[in-house]
C-alpha cells in the first residue's frame, strides 16, 4: 500500500509520517520544497501536472492542504486527480462544524470540499478536528494568549491524536462513508488551557483582536479567524466525541500531555 500525505511538513503531517510508517505501508510525503526526507515527492497544489506525478502509483491519499484563500479549490482539484490516478481511497482532514449555511467562511468551504467528494469514485472518510491545542499554544506571544473566546469550552485536540487515527483509518478497512469527529477529553476555556500551557490569557474585543492581526495575516484569514472564534464564543465547539477513544483503543490526549513534551 502506497500512501500520499499531502501537507507533510504540517503539524498533522510531521506526526502522521511516522505512524503510517511504523505500520508498515509505503509512505509518500509530499512537500513543496524538496527536504531530503525518504520517499517525498515535490508537487504544488496549484500545479496540476505535478500533483498528477505526485499521485501516480498511489493508493490512498491523506488530503490535507495549508490555509489559503483557494484551499476548497485546491482539495477539489487533488481530489479529481486522484480519481483520474486510481487512488481506491480518501480521507479528507476538515473540521468541526463544516457546514454549508455557516457563518464561518472556513466551515463553508470544508462543508464544500465534503459535498465534492462524496460525489467521486473514492471509498472516503471524513476526519472534522477541534481546534488543535498546539494551534493554541503557538498564538500565545510575549507570555500571552489573547482571543476573542470569552469563557467558552472548547473541546481542543492535540495533533498527535488526529495523527494517529489518520493512521488507523488510512490503513484500515471499515471506515469508508465514516465522518469522525475528533476532540479532546473534556471542553476547557481558554484561561484553562493558559493554566495548563503557562501563558497569561486576556479576553480580546473582537474589533481589537481583529487590529491585533493587521500586517501579520492576510485579511481573508484574519476575518476567518474572527469568525472561528465567534463560532468558540456561541459555545458550537465544546461537545466530546467518542470517536478518538474508540479508535485508538485508549484515551484522548488532555492539554496537560502537551506540556509534557515541552
């Protein structure tokens, strides 16, 4: 079995990497810049010809693309040549909440790259993440953590969870037409996870987080954040799933096993 993880160099890719190999299947990374890393293999999302390379001889695809303006249609556009390839299976990274009608701009378009899929000839699995707890620890700057969250429960979610289920349902059959949602133990707010992570929190106005980000991102992604973090503050992300236990066969990571790493 040969599996191409898009997004290798990602947080999500970096563990995902391993794990598939010490299970054995053939691994393709592959990357935009050549790292020297065994079996990776150069291709941009945006350039067809090298994707269709990249796919050549594959059998599964992991399907997880960089924040950008254009990701749904980059997704769409891999995802096409995957079937035009032979790829047999799917399984598509999205996230919490995706939905059409969202008021989240990245919801929508994850809700858009779901509906696509499900019309190829692809046995496809649907992973829908939390927001990554490491996501949350890297925003924190000068020993501070400011968000626009409130006391909100947040059911976060470390990468190395969603690594290993990618994994399992990668390699292992049962799992086609499945959609997973995958989250953390217990919901916890943001000055919880501060406690945890070490940094002080301070609960931003939107309007000032939002100046907070001018010349730092883009503002297509700056907004989005904006309205991620709307979606946190209505409470639409505090639920706990079973889905990691039962897949992993252990619990889900807390918070607190991050701090362990560092």
């Amino acid at each position: 079995m040969t599996v191409l993880v898009t997004g290798a160099t990602g947080r999500i890719g970096v563990e995902l990497v391993p794990e598939l190999t010490a299970r054995g299947v053939t691994v393709r990374p592959m990357v935009r810049r050549a790292t020297g890393s065994p079996g990776e293999v150069v291709a941009d999302l945006d350039d067809a010809a090298s994707l269709a390379v990249a796919l050549r001889g594959v059998d599964v695809l992991f399907l997880n693309t960089p924040s950008s303006a254009r990701a749904a249609e980059q997704q769409i556009r891999c995802a096409d040549l995957a079937v035009a390839a032979g790829v047999r299976r799917l399984v598509l990274l999205s996230q919490l909440g995706a939905a059409a009608d969202s008021p989240v701009r990245f919801l929508r378009w994850h809700a858009q790259v779901e509906a696509h899929v499900a019309t190829l000839p692809l046995e496809v699995t649907v992973l829908r993440p939390n927001l990554f707890v490491q996501a949350v620890a890297a925003a924190a700057y000068g020993g501070v953590l400011g968000a626009p969250v409130g006391d909100a429960r947040v059911s976060v979610i470390d990468v190395r969870d969603i690594a290993a289920v990618a994994a399992v349902v990668l390699t292992e059959d049962g799992h086609v037409g499945a959609t997973y949602t995958l989250t953390g133990p217990a919901p916890v707010t943001h000055a919880e996870l501060a406690a945890t992570l070490g940094p002080e929190f301070v609960d931003l106005d939107p309007a000032a987080f939002r100046a907070m980000l001018d010349g730092v991102l883009p503002a297509w992604q700056a907004d989005g954040l904006i309205e991620d973090y709307a979606h946190y503050r209505r409470g639409e992300a505090e639920q706990v799933d079973p889905a990691v236990p039962t897949l992993l066969g252990r619990p889900a990571r807390g918070p607190e096993a991050l701090t362990l790493t560092r």
